[in-house]
C-alpha cells in the first residue's frame, strides 16, 4: 500500500526522525511541519516525484537537496544558519520560504532559476552580493516576489535589481537601506515596493506610499540598465506613456479609478484566475481590475472543485483543464465532513487598487460574506488602494486566521477600523452579525421583515478571553497607511500577536487613550515595527510606557515628520531599538548634530537625560519629623508614655515646607536628639 501513497502528512506531532522506509517511488507531498527534526531523511533523495515538502517550524540546521521535480519547498523557523543549505540541484523549485533561520546570507540557488516566489524575512541577511565577488544568487527574471524585509541589509545591489525584470512584489521594510538602485525604476512589472522602517535619506517619505511615484522618482536619477535584455525595461521616457485600456486604447488611472461602469471578466480570465489559485502559490490575484465586488464567479468555481490525490485542481466550470497536481486540505471542511475545496487552500487574497468600496447590492454583500467565511487557508489579504471607507462589508474577515492584512491608501477612519478588529461584549459569546446587513436594508434570515440587524457593542481590548475573535488573535501585520485616521485605533496595541505596526501618513494628532488602564495588564509583547511617521502628532502620551512595558522588542520606531515639540527622555529606554527616526519635527531639545549621528547617539543622549531627570526627582528634601506628643510623660514623637526598652518606628516626611521656619527646625532637631539618646539607654 505504501508504495502507492502520494502524500504523507505527519505535522504537528513530536517527531524527532522519520524512518528509512519512505514510499519513494510514489510520494509526491511530504508535510512534516511542527515536530523536532534535526535532519530530513537520507531516502528523501531517492524521491524524484516529490513536488511539495513542508518542513517549516522544526530544529533542522542544515538542508542540502537535490530533488529535480520539487516544486515548493518551505523551511521556515528552524536553524539553517548553523548548518548551511545549498538548493542548487533543485532546478525546477518555484517557491522557497526560508524564514525565520537567522542567516545571514541568501542559500545557494540553481543556476538556471525558475524561482517564482522567495520568502527570506526574518533573519540577519547584511549582504546580498560578496563585496570582494560581487556574485549574486541567479535568481533570474521568471522572479515575481522577492521578502527580505526585517533583515540587516545596508545596500541593494544595482546588478540584483537589473536582473529580475519579472518582479512585481519587493519587500524591504524594516531594514538599514539608506537609498535604492535606480535600476529599481525600470522594472515594468514591479507594483508593490515596501521600504518603510529603513533610515532612507536619500527617497523623501510621500514617495514610500506609492510604487509608481518611488519608480517615477529612480527613474530620475539615472538611465536604465544596458545589456542584452534592455528591451526588457521600461523606457526612459516611461513617464509620458498613457496606460493601456484593458480593452485597447489608452486611459489615465483616475479614469479607471473613477469609471460608473463595474469592470466585467471575460471568461478566460476568469479561468486563467483560478488556475492561478491553484497553482504552487495559490494566490487570487484581482489587483487593479477595477472590481466593485469580490471575484465571486471565480471564488464559486473554486468552492465547487474539491482537491483529490488524482483529482485536477480546477475543474472544467468553464472547459478549463488544471495544470498541477496540489494536494492541500481544508480543515474546516474535512471537520464538517465535507471534501476540500481549492477555495479553502487559497493562501492570498490580493485585491489592490479595486474599487471595493462602492456599495454592492445586498444579495452581493452576501454572497461575498459567505464565500470570505469559507476561505479558511488566507494568511495574506492585500486591500490598498481600494476606495475603501468602512469594513463593514468585510466583516467575515473576523473569522479568518490572517497573519497579513494591508489596507492603506484608502479612506479609512478609527471607527472603521475599531469595528472589523474591535471584538463584541462579553455579553454576547459569539459574534455579532455582520452590520453592513443593517447599512444595506438587508434582514437576519428568520426575523421579521423590516427588521434589522444591530451590531453589538465593543467591549474593552481584553484579547487573552474567550470572546476574542480569530482574526485578532492571529494577526502579525496590519499596514494603515495613507488613511484617514486622526487618532490611533484602540485595538492597535491590543494585538497579542502583531509584529508590524503601519500608521504613517494619517492626521493622527495625539496618541492619548493608545494603551488605556483597562490594557495595562497585555502590553504589545510581540511588536517589533511601529511606523507613526508623517502624521501630525503633538503628543506621544502613554506610547513609551506601553513600549516599555512590553519588554526588549520594539526594533524600529518612526515619528519623522509630525509636530513633535519635544521628545520625552522616556525613549533612551528602550535599548532593543536599533532605527529611531525623528527627525522633520519642530522639537529643539534634541540637536540635529545629535540626530544625525544615528539611533545609537541618540538613545544615548535622551537616557542621560532621563537618568538626570530620576536623580533629581530621587533627591530627598530636608527631612520633616512629626512630633506628637501623646500620653503622660510622653516623648516628641514615640506613641505612648513610658517608652523605656521598646522599639519605636520612626517615619519621618519628606515633604519639603513651602517656607522653612528655623525655630521649628531646631526644635525637631532637640525631640529627636532626646529620642536618639533614650532609645540607647543614656
């Protein structure tokens, strides 16, 4: 029997090897995720039709394969960095996710590429190219995301950045980069750029918000890449190029943005979409078509076609054929008794620069809830750019595990975002129904028509109970940029498990009410990345103190551009910190010689004057002591009358008199001399 077994799931268990005996002849999917293995099997060469191996969150310290068929391998959270890896015999491996291993250098790749996807974020990359070499790994132009974000990279080199001219996704937030290629700018594919947390001087902040501008700006500095695949590039007179229609002839990007007709796909479209979702990064991808509402068409096709060992992953719903062989399992449904769907393995939702938010029908709203609820298996749900005003309409995302969710440039105020990620009182134990339903003169099914549905009320941020939903619970990264928040939502430091915080580019004013008493007790433990930057803040309020309180892991912190008066010497504080940029803000207490220097001088200077500050306060004023005389022959200041042999407490006061009255100082100094002396028997 086992040498007709296809796929073997053996994860989450506490495995610490898996035997000799492995059905290499057949096997084609091996998860082994969530157990101790500190090295993968020596038969797994012997497998030439594996196509897919999971390995993530293990203890493995070293990985060195050569399966010629593989076609996804992820690796994330073990400890490569120790042993070293080396893909180079693995030619037709099209997604490598290498997260979270503390290396400090990209592994050795096949000379001959077909990358499709690299995941290398979360480690201590500094280089991408040897200085002395110059040598790069041959990630090649078939590359369409590349992650290096939170690494310790202080350059991109312009040779990398030539060479992948299929890059449309770069992320390289939170690094040290302190410019960019200009080569950057000429990518004609490349539309999603992320640069925030690093100590740019060179890019002014508006550019970070939008791909276009930054690539628009790159291309000023310098001309594209020469060689034999300067075709390959955008021209330098890019610029004046109007934007192709998608049914022929040229339109600006406010004219799509802003068209009354919805955009209709066609249907090779729509199979070429899910077919996409099915394939090794099963990623839904409808940014920038215009869309008034989710792909429901293509989401209903996905729901319809079950994944099977043998089963085609898109089943002809419009007379398309599947391509791959992927086996994923939905869960939710395997739970409920139902088959997977290739809807529940979708792992990104992608629907940037849509126009979401334009009111859809209430039979639509439904639909969209619904399927939404069913795609169990997102990790990922990008919305930028979207026109969005309220999340009403995506409410069922509560119920979705997202690790990512992107939201900015659109026109979103707290409240909006305080009533997707804010949870229900405790009063109700589950959660509300979705409150567009009321917004939109829908009715609960079996109530009485005409009646509409209330949202619940919020409670106060208590995540660590029971009435949280999953969406908070799960949540690493929420990106708010370029909205219309005025204060920060009062969710946001709530997340138990954010990671990456982005704010900037709002007209947030004060950050009073961030971290209210009713959260003192769950400080941001896991955040790492906060971006405040180009905002109005006057005020940082209780922030430092939460950041404080939440121990050594805030790594960047951005307040550049806003109406800072002064910085509280509460920062110098936080040690783990290595970028803090404020600089653009109105403060004199803090030099610009002294900014200039870097985060280090810095935090220096703003913990000696917090230091300074606590030794002044600390210093006691002349010390007061209370007399009061109390019972016959009583002592100044001793309870009782006869004191003889017993052990008196003294508390003095610290309090420092508004005017000192020497007379009374000398007869305190007299009561508490006759004290000293009967309490040593004189």
């Amino acid at each position: 029997v086992l040498e007709l077994l296809r796929e073997l799931d053996v994860s989450s268990n506490q495995l610490i090897g898996l035997g000799p005996d492995l059905p290499v002849r057949s096997l084609e999917t091996l998860r082994v995720s969530h157990n101790r293995l500190l090295v993968l099997p020596s038969a797994l060469e012997q497998c030439s039709k594996l196509r897919t191996l999971v390995a993530s969150h293990n203890a493995l310290t070293g990985v060195s394969l050569a399966l010629s068929q593989l076609v996804e391998l992820e690796l994330s959270n073990n400890q490569l960095s120790r042993g070293g890896c080396d893909f180079t015999g693995c030619a037709a491996l099209e997604l490598l996710d290498v997260r979270d291993n503390g290396l400090v250098q990209l592994p050795p790749l096949p000379r001959t590429c077909s990358l499709v996807r690299l995941f290398a974020g979360h480690n201590r990359i500094e280089l991408i190219a040897a200085l002395e070499s110059q040598t790069i790994p041959s990630l090649g132009p078939a590359l369409a995301e590349l992650h290096l974000n939170d690494n310790r990279l202080r350059a991109l080199p312009a040779m990398l950045a030539a060479e992948l001219t299929g890059l449309k996704v770069l992320a390289l937030a939170n690094n040290e980069l302190g410019d960019l290629p200009h080569e950057l700018g000429y990518l004609p594919k490349l539309t999603r750029c992320q640069i925030d947390g690093n100590p740019m001087r060179q890019i002014r902040r508006p550019l970070w918000s939008s791909c276009e501008a930054l690539k628009k700006h790159l291309r000023s500095r310098g001309p594209p890449p020469s060689g034999s695949i300067a075709s390959a590039y955008l021209p330098e007179d890019a610029d004046s190029i109007p934007l192709p229609q998608r049914g022929g002839g040229a339109q600006s990007t406010s004219d799509l943005t802003n068209s009354d007709e919805p955009t209709e796909m066609n249907a090779a479209e729509a199979t070429r979409l899910a077919r996409d979702a099915c394939s090794g990064a099963r990623v839904l991808d409808v940014s920038s078509m215009g869309l008034r509402a989710l792909p429901l068409d293509v989401m209903q096709a996905l729901a319809s076609t079950s994944h099977n060992p043998g089963g085609l992953p898109f089943a002809a719903a419009r007379g398309g054929r599947g391509g791959h062989d992927i086996l994923v399992r939905d869960r939710h449904e395997e739970e409920g008794g139902g088959e997977p769907s290739a809807l529940g393995a979708v792992l990104e939702l992608r629907c940037a620069r849509s126009r979401l938010g334009a009111p859809a029908a209430a039979h639509v709203a439904l639909q969209q809830d619904g399927m939404l609820r069913r795609m169990r298996g997102l990790h990922t749900v990008d919305l930028c750019g979207s026109g969005l005003t309220s999340l009403l309409q995506l409410v069922a995302l509560r119920s979705l595990s997202l690790s990512n969710l992107l939201l900015a440039r659109n026109a979103l105020g707290a409240e909006a975002v305080e009533e997707l990620l804010c949870p229900p009182s405790p009063s109700s134990p589950s959660p509300p129904a979705p409150s567009w339903v009321a917004r939109s003169g829908a009715i609960r099914e079996g109530s009485a028509p005409g009646s509409h549905v209330r949202p619940a009320p919020r409670a106060p941020m208590d995540y660590n109970t029971s009435w949280g939903c999953a969406l908070t619970g799960a949540l690493a990264l929420l990106d708010l940029s370029a909205n219309r928040l005025e204060r920060m939502p009062a969710c946001a430091l709530a997340l138990p498990r954010v990671h990456t915080l982005l704010l900037a580019s709002n007209g947030i004013r004060s950050l009073a009410g961030c971290w209210p008493v009713s959260m003192h007790h769950s400080p941001p433990r896991a955040l790492a990345h906060l971006d405040l930057g180009s905002n109005r803040i006057v005020d940082l309020a209780e922030l430092p103190h939460a950041l404080l309180a939440a121990g050594p892991t805030i790594l960047t912190l951005s307040l550049e551009s806003n109406e800072l008066s002064a910085l509280p010497p509460v920062l110098g504080q936080l040690t783990s910190l290595h970028t803090l940029l404020v600089g653009a803000n109105p403060q004199k207490a803090v030099r610009s010689a002294v900014i200039e220097r870097g985060t280090v001088a810095l935090l220096a200077y703003l913990r000696d004057r917090h230091n300074g500050a606590a030794q002044s306060a600390a210093q006691p004023s002349r010390a007061a002591v209370g007399a009061h005389a109390s019972g016959r022959g009583g002592l100044p200041g001793v309870a009782g009358g006869e004191q003889s042999g017993r052990e008196v407490e003294l508390q003095p006061a610290y309090a420092e008199p508004a005017a000192p009255d020497t007379k009374r100082l000398r007869e305190l100094e007299r009561a508490h001399a006759t004290l000293v002396a009967q309490l040593e028997g004189r």
